[in-house]
C-alpha cells in the first residue's frame, strides 16, 4: 500500500474515532497520527485475538478500533 493510501486510511480512521469518542478529535493532522497509531494497535489486538481478514475496509475498521482504544487512553491520561 502507498503511504498516500495510508495516510487517507489513518485520517479517515482517526476522524472517525473522533466522531465515535464524541469529541474525541485533535484535529486533521493529530487525527491522521493517531490514525495511523491506531492502525499498529488495532492490528497487534487482532492478531492477540487471532482474527485475520484482508482487504481496505477491513484495514480501516481495524485501524479505526484501534484508534478509539488510543482516544481512549489519551482521554484517561487527560482528565489526571
């Protein structure tokens, strides 16, 4: 994959984590970069979980939960 195909990936991930975390969003380029985080997380939780599939929307619904796991744990580390 492209890195101009990653990125789209992890700013539509990290959008759509900030609309899930309601409020959860830091802006385009913050939500590309936690996108794109999240990507790394949501794949290393799937494979914890041994569940693999392929294609681009599997991808983005992997990279979108992983970045609602990291929104979440920002958010916990923001409110201390």
């Amino acid at each position: 994959m492209s890195i101009l195909l990653y990125l789209l990936l992890g700013a539509v991930a990290g959008w759509l984590a900030g609309l899930i975390m309601k409020g959860g969003g830091f802006g385009l380029l913050w939500n590309i970069v936690i996108g794109i985080i999240g990507g790394f997380i949501g794949g290393w939780l799937m494979s914890l979980l041994h569940i693999a599939k392929g294609g681009l929307v599997w991808e983005l619904i992997v990279s979108v939960i992983g970045a609602v796991v990291l929104l979440f744990i920002i958010s916990l580390i923001k409110k201390k």
